[in-house]
C-alpha cells in the first residue's frame, strides 16, 4: 500500500504548524551511529544527493529532522527549511552549506543542541521517508570540547531512540560488532530486537566471509536484521570530475558490483541483506507497519489535544468564532461608527467656538502690546497707584491717537493670518478626535492599524490645507479694510470679552499664588517683589543685571520676584479694564475707541464665522466624507491575508484567541484524516485476509 507514510507525513508538517505536542510525535526512523562509522554516506545514499555536512570537526551539532517527499510526478528535486522560510533549494551543495551554518553556529563550548533542524526533500527518487540524523557518538574527547560532551551526545541520542521511532543503527564492518556504539545503545531501550535495523557499512573493507558472518551475527539478534552496505565510490581516480548525480551513481554501481562479484556470500541464496536499495525498501516497508500500529495511539493522542483546544475555546473564548478578517471588519466598521458619531458632534458651532478661542489669545496680546502697556487713565484713576500712570495719554476719544491705535490694532488682528490660523487649529483638533477616537477602539492595541488611520486623516487634511487656508484668507479680505459692528454685534462682544478678562484676571492670581506658595510664604514674596519694585524705580542700584543675585536674593529668587511683579501689574490693568469694559461709556458701539477690548472682541467673532462658513464646505465636508473610504482603502480588501494575520496578532489577546480557534479546527482537520487512514487500514486488511 505504501501510502499511509505519506499520509502520516503529511498529518505531521500539519501537527508542526500548529506546535506539536511531544505526545503527538509520530514514528521516524532515528539513525545513530559513531563518528566515522560511515552514517552521513548512508543518509545521502538513500537520498541519491550529497547535502551533509563534512568535516571532522564534531560537524553534525543538532538533529536534522529530515523528512522525504516523493513526488512521483515531478522532475525536479529540492529541498525547503520551512523555519527558515527558505523554499525550493535545488542546488543541495546549498541545502549542504545551510546545514553545515546551522550547525556551526552551536558555540564550541556547547559543541551539541537538542533543537532540531528542519529539512524536507522533493524528489521522484526519494521514498517517503521521515529520518532523523543525530550527532556521532564519540570516542575520545577532543581539545576544546567539552569533558561532558560524550555523555551530552549520548543522552540527546537516548531522547530520540524511545518508541515509537525505529532505530537505524550503523557500524563499520572493520570494527567488531560488539564495539559498535549505535549497536549498545540500540540494546538498551530495545533489548529485544524489535524496532532496530542494523546497517552495516564498509562491507568492501572487510573479506566477504568475513563480512557475510558478520551480517548473521547472532550476538543481538535483530528481528528487522542486518543490511550490509557499501556507500563510497571506488578509489578517489577521477572522482572530482564527476557531477555530483554521476558520484552518487558510481556509488550505487561500485555497491552493486562488489556484491555480485561475491554471489557465494552475498548472492539470493546467501541469505543475508546487501545493498543501499534493499535497505531502503526495508525503511519503507518497516515505517509503514509502524506508522499503521501507531495510528491508533496517535488517533488517541490527537483527540485528547483537541479535547483540551475545545475546553478552551469554551471556557475562555465563551465558544465565540473569530478570524482576523472578521477581527478587522469589525474593528473598523465599529472604528467608522464611532467617527460617524463624532461628526455629528463636531460642527460649524463647535469650530467656531475653538476659533473664536484661539482669536481671544490673540486678542489679549495685541490689546497688551498697544494699549495695557499705556493703560487709558481717566476711567480707572481710583485704581490705579499714582506712579503707573504718571506718564500715560489722557483718554480722549476724539483724539486721532486713539483712533490710530484702534485702526492700528484691528488691522492687525485681520492680518495675522487668519486662514492660515483657522485651518490649523481646525486640522489638528480634527488629527486630536480621531486619535481620541482610535484610543477608545479596538485600535488602541494596534500600531500598525494606528499609524495607517492617522496617516489617512493627515493624507486628508494636508491635501486640503493650503486651498483651505487661501480661501479662507480671501473671504475674510474685506475686514482689512472695514469692520462695521452692530449694536447687537456689540453687546455680544461686551458680554464676551468681559468673561475672557474674568478668565485672565484668574489665570494671573493663580500663578501669583503658585509663585508664593514655590517661593515659600506671601512674606518672602513681598520681600523679593518690593526689592525689584525699587531696583526698577533706581531707589536701589543692582550690580551688574542682578543675574547672579542681589540685595541678599538668588538669582532664581529675584527672576521669581520680577514674574510676580509683572503678574500683579497685568492683574491691575486687567481689573482696571474690566471695570472700563463694565462702564457705561463701554454701552454702545458709539465709543469703541474707549472700548478696544469691546471692538477687538467683536471683529474676532466676524473673522472666526466667516472663516468658519468657508472651512465647513472645504475641509470639514470633504474630510467627513473622505476619510471613511480612505480607511476602506488602507484597510479594507486590498490587504493581504498575511498582513490582516499580522494586523490581528498585534493583540495578544486577540492572537491567543485566533491561535486556539486554529489549533482546534486544525486538529479536527488531522482527526477526521487520520480516521479515514485507519478505515483505509481496515479495509486493507479485509482485503489481504480475504484474498
Ligand atoms: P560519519 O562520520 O558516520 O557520517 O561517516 P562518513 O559517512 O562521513 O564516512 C566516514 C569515512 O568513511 C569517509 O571517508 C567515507 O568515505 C568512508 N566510507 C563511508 N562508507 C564507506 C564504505 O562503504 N566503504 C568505504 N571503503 N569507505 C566508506
């Protein structure tokens, strides 16, 4: 039948991908055998390549699961180290130089490691075959290896001889058997002959008599038995002008005519087994047999894995489906749901209100740096200390000051780039909302999802930014020239600015206080304020810039006391406009130039709605309807399946989840295949009988 091999080897590169358990190992044929005892030749004998390491320098360091392929209906030959993710290797001195990498980088004062390489072979001429070379047994200890190092290799050895494996143990026909390494340890853990076959090798060494008793020895009897191989060509004349296929045919011919130039040893009715072919029909045939009796203890095994995947899945998943396409729809249909939401939230109003915010900041620097720094004196004499007005222009609205100072300002304020201004303080909030918003989604655990929906929205926003600020810039172009206000308009203002003064006015003390309290007491603080009130009057002469402290205060003090003092002075102008703002001087538009705050308040709100009308058609709309189908385009159909695998792996909860869900329909996968091996078994088995 033959086919159950290959079966089984398929069930098992399956078992692999989802992290076998050890109790799912399925029997391999385990070869050991000394160093030099001729094992590798073997190897590459069944395989008809030389893909082994060579060398004496301990060059076999970890196992090399090597598993065969036959592909009967293909030409080509290859190998594939699915670790590694390297595939199609058709060159084997490139399979050879990999290995001979892969083992080298075990240190030298490890010298041996029990994890195993990986290698697959596809070829027409190979069996299906699953084999599994270990390092040589060692004689001597070498220089530079470790003293332990017999002992490591035997006991890694003594890991893979257990059942079900079949033994391959090899020996060399000039070494007596009852020295042979392999031969011991094979008798150790299979003492009845059972699952070992001897090999052994250099056969043309030794006299045919001789070598013919060896193969009958009777000392450990094998119910397997014996194979008698040679696998080296004859004498190196000429060989290295041989391709590598024409060495491994002169092998085989050399083998074939040593043996049947001896038929009275080695001939049909000697009655012993020569010949790298027989020995691997016997592979075949002995994996088989095991392979078939192991298939209900695997069967077992594999049920018991996928019962304990089921109890999982149920316990902790609540039995809940999952896949990481369905993972990602999800996530992002919620993901737009939530933005659907947000927009509704997020309009013409809410914009406004965080302009018009950003242009009451501008506001107050501008009415500090014309006006504050000479406040107008007849409406806040009372308030104000007698020496910080001394020197200030008398308010009189008629005067062409005043007005110059009012045009002067508004002027500035419509040319400080609102567009420019608008537009960003509207992007960014907008950037801000959606990190928001990718903050409460399923996103959160997501970098890469995270980078590509917030390089969309930025995609968005840049595309529109400069057209949007030009716009904008353009139709607010006519109050460079005029701002006309209504009395309404006014009142509005007037109500508005007042509460940005209040804000101000406690934004000043706040600090003020936070200075005291860091300074240690309002005392300290008098102390050091009062010393710079003089020094700034000239009562007192400071050396130098008082950088380095003065008048018995630190440097970090005195920089402490001139914050403090230019805090109190604001907070007095801004008490003192306050005050002006509330008069009723401030009552009607008719006074503005009494009134800058009042004015100044109510241009900002005519730059921020304008401004507004124009972002709302250009950048709001466009992005709200954009930037859904933007994430469709990142993260919708055209991803592929790996990278939607990866995207739901970056959560580790979601990956145990997905990984748990694999692992169960995986295992039902190998269940449902393994029982229709064995009714296939069964059913073989009828057939034999019957017939
Ligand atoms: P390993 O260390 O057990 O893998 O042994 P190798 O396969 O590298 O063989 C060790 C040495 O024995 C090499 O020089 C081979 O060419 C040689 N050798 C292997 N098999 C035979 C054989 O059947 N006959 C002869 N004469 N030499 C062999």
């Amino acid at each position: 039948m033959m086919v159950l091999t290959k079966k089984m080897i398929e069930i098992r590169s399956m078992l692999q991908k989802v992290g076998q358990s050890s109790s799912l190992t399925l029997p391999s044929i385990v070869v050991i055998g000394s160093q030099s005892s001729g094992k590798s030749s073997v190897l590459e004998a069944i395989v008809g390549h030389e893909f082994l390491p060579k060398g004496s320098n301990m060059v076999t360091r970890r196992p090399i699961e090597l598993t065969l392929v036959n592909t009967p209906a293909s030409k080509d030959e290859y190998g594939e180290f699915p670790d590694l993710g390297l595939r199609h290797i058709s060159d084997f001195s490139s399979i050879q130089r990999t290995l001979t990498e892969l083992n080298m980088a075990v240190s030298n004062a490890d010298c041996v490691s029990d994890d195993p390489i990986h290698l697959t072979i596809y070829s027409p001429n190979v069996p299906d075959l699953s084999l599994i070379d270990l390092p040589g047994y060692i004689q001597v200890v070498g220089q530079n290896q470790p003293l332990q190092l017999k002992q490591k290799i035997s006991e890694l050895c003594d890991k893979y001889i257990q059942p079900p494996n079949v033994i391959l143990a090899i020996s060399a026909a000039d070494v007596d058997l009852a020295n042979s390494t392999a031969l011991r340890a094979s008798r150790r853990v299979d003492p009845r002959g059972e699952r070992t076959i001897g090999v052994v090798t250099k056969m043309d060494l030794v006299d045919p008599t001789r070598g013919a008793a060896i193969l009958n020895d009777k000392q450990y009897p094998l119910r397997l038995g014996y194979v008698g191989v040679v696998s080296k060509a004859p004498s190196s004349q000429g060989l290295f002008k041989m391709g590598p296929a024409n060495l491994m045919s002169s092998i085989a011919k050399h083998e074939n005519s040593y043996f049947s130039s001896h038929p009275l040893e080695f001939g049909p009715d000697a009655g012993v087994n020569v010949g790298t072919i027989t020995l691997r029909k016997k592979l075949m045939h002995v994996l088989e047999q095991t392979m078939s009796s192991s298939l209900q203890s695997t069967s077992d095994a594999i049920r018991q894995e996928l019962e304990e995947a089921t109890y999982e899945f149920k316990v902790q998943y609540n039995d809940r489906p999952l896949s990481a396409e369905s993972y990602l729809a999800e996530s992002l249909d919620a993901f737009k749901h939530s933005f659907k939401q947000f927009t509704v939230e997020f309009g013409r109003p809410q914009m406004r209100e965080l302009l018009k915010s950003e242009l009451d900041q501008k506001v107050l620097d501008l009415l500090a740096a014309r006006y504050w720094n000479k406040p107008i004196t007849d409406l806040s004499q009372a308030q104000v200390e007698p020496d910080h007005i001394s020197d200030l222009p008398k308010a009189e609205a008629s005067s062409l000051y005043w007005h110059r100072q009012l045009d002067a300002s508004a002027s500035a304020l419509t040319k400080l780039g609102v567009g420019r201004l608008a537009t960003t303080v509207v992007s960014s909030s907008l950037q801000d909302h959606v990190d928001q918003l990718l903050n409460n989604s399923n996103f959160a655990t997501h970098p890469f999802a995270r980078q590509a929906i917030l390089e969309a929205a930025s995609t968005i926003l840049n595309e529109r930014f400069y057209s949007t600020s030009d716009q904008v810039e353009n139709c607010i172009k006519p109050f460079k020239f005029e701002i006309d206000i209504e009395e309404r308009e006014w009142a509005q203002g007037r109500q508005h600015v007042g509460d940005v003064l209040k804000k101000e006015l406690q934004d000043c003390e706040a600090a003020l206080s936070g200075l005291e309290s860091s300074i240690g007491g309002r005392r300290k603080l008098k102390e050091v304020m009062n010393f710079v009130d003089k020094a700034r009057k000239g009562d007192i002469v400071v050396e130098g810039d008082g950088r380095s402290g003065a008048g018995g205060f630190s440097a970090a003090l005195l920089a402490k006391g001139r914050e403090a003092v230019f805090l109190r002075d604001r907070a007095d102008i801004i008490k003192m406009r306050l005050m002006a703002v509330k008069s009723k001087q401030c009552a009607s538009v008719k006074n503005k130039y009494y009134c800058p705050e009042v004015f100044l308040d109510s241009a900002a709100s005519k730059l921020a709605s304008t401004a507004v009308l124009f972002i709302n058609v250009e950048l709001l709309s466009e992005f709200y309807y954009n930037f859904p189908r933007e994430l469709d385009l990142r993260l919708g159909r055209h991803l592929t399946e790996e990278e939607v695998e990866r995207f739901a792996k970056e959560d580790p909860k979601i990956r145990r989840h997905l990984e748990v869900i694999r692992r169960k329909e995986l295992l039902e996968l190998v269940l449902e295949k393994m029982d229709s091996l064995k009714q296939l078994e069964g059913r073989e088995r009828e057939r034999l009988t019957d017939g």
